[in-house]
C-alpha cells in the first residue's frame, strides 16, 4: 500500500496546488506563499506579521487546507 500524496486547498480561492515535498515529508511554504503574495496580499499581511517571528511553513500552511489524493491522482 502507498502513502497519499498531499495537495493544498487554497481556503480564499479554492485553487489545489500540489506543494508537497515527499523527500522533506513537509509542504513546499515558497510555493504556497507564493500563490498567496500573487492572489491574495490582502488576507497575506496578517500571516506576514506572524512570520517575523514564526516559522514561514507553519504559518503559511493555515492559510490551506490539506488535500489527500491517491498516487495516480484517483
């Protein structure tokens, strides 16, 4: 049996965005602070806040919500 791959729900646009890093077993936070500075900077300043003296995946990771799908994306 293999392990699901994760995928990420934006929780503002509803866009998935496939962040997961399986080596790291840990989400891509660039990627997902990426897609957030781009679309979303207005809802991005309260995370940016805590980020100063949080770690940037923890924060950014709540601003999704965790999607597992099969490995063949079924």
């Amino acid at each position: 049996m293999h392990s699901p791959r994760k995928r990420y729900r934006c929780r503002f646009c509803g866009l998935e965005l496939s962040a997961w890093l399986p080596w790291a077993k840990a989400p891509n936070g660039a990627l997902l602070l990426g897609h957030l500075s781009q679309q979303h900077m207005d809802q991005l300043r309260p995370y940016l806040r805590r980020m100063e003296s949080e770690c940037i995946d923890t924060v950014v990771v709540e601003a999704y919500e965790v999607v597992e799908e099969d490995k063949d994306g079924i």
